[in-house]
C-alpha cells in the first residue's frame, strides 16, 4: 500500500489545481477522508480475517464498487459539503477510486481486488513503482523512509507539479479576464 499520507495527497492537489470555489475545505477535507477509508480493512486481520480473504487487506474495500458506493454517499452530504451534489458525488467517488489505483502501482503485497465483486482476482499495474509501505509499527524505520523517498518521487513532485501547473494556468487566466474588462 502507499502511505496514508500520499492517499490524502490526490483530493488536496486536486483542490491547488481547481481552487476552493470548486472544491469548498469540506468537500476536500471528505475527499481526503474517502481517499485514505480503503485502508480501515486493516481492522480484518483483528477480527481473524486473512489479507488473502476478499474482505481483507486490499480486498472489497479497494474495488471500484466500493469507490462508486462513497460518492452517492457524498450527495446525501452535500450542502454540509457546500458543494453541488454532483460534484459531492464525482469528487469522492475519485477520491475514493484513487487509493487502489496507487496501490496497484506497489511492490508489494497480494494486488488489489479492483473488480470485487465480479471477480476476487488481485491486480498491479504493469508498472510498479512505488515501494510498499510497512504497518504502522514499522513505519518510522529506514524502510519507513524508503517508502516515503519513493513516493515523494513517483507521486508527490510529479502531482504537485501538475497542481502547481494548473493551478498557474487557472490564476493566469483569471487576472487575464480581468485586464480585459477593466
């Protein structure tokens, strides 16, 4: 898995690229949120269900099904969200369907069941990248920081890049407009 930072990383580049007009502080605090909620499977192994288990790690949670399911969960929300409900809807359920997408891009671990339920086969993507992040109780190790040098360079600088970029181009455009009426 990527570390839970780099999951709540896409929602807020999101919100450097299209400004808080689009994307209100709830809404990309809720996408943040729905962003890193694929990684709550962790609590199976407690409850004695195995990683390999299509409800353990990297299981239901990390299907595309359950994405989907996050953003009409958004609309119910979104006037608390201050956002329309179809942006409530879009933006979470991408947020969501962010986590296991990154995830297929690691190292390590079993794959991720991206078509559950239809099909409980675990998949990566041809091009793994990042380095599997450890548990918790190994985080802050050299491996810890393995990881996260990783993610800074295959995830971080490249989408605060493209943030940055559009962000650039979205204020570029505004103050444009702006000579042009004044």
């Amino acid at each position: 898995m990527a570390t839970i930072l780099t999951h709540a990383l896409l929602p807020l580049a999101a919100r450097i690229a299209l400004g808080r007009d689009r994307v209100p502080s709830r809404l990309v605090a809720t996408g943040m949120a729905a962003a890193m909620l694929p990684d709550a499977d962790v609590a199976m192994f407690a409850l004695g269900i195995d990683y390999a288990h299509a409800f353990g790690h990297r299981g239901a949670s990390h299907s595309l099904v359950f994405a989907l399911a996050c953003g009409p969960l958004a609309t119910c929300f979104a006037r608390t969200l201050k956002t329309p409900p179809i942006t409530a809807l879009f933006f979470v359920a991408l947020s969501a369907a962010s986590h296991p997408l990154l995830d297929m891009l690691t190292d390590g671990g079993l794959g991720v069941a991206l078509y559950w339920p239809w099909s409980d086969a675990r998949h990566f993507a041809p091009w793994r990248v990042i380095e599997v992040s450890p548990f918790a109780n190994r985080f802050f190790s050299a491996r810890g920081l393995a990881v996260l040098r990783s993610e800074l360079c295959w995830v971080w600088l490249p989408t605060l890049a493209l943030a940055g970029v559009l962000f650039g181009t979205r204020v570029a455009g505004r103050s444009a407009r702006q000579r042009g009426v004044s």
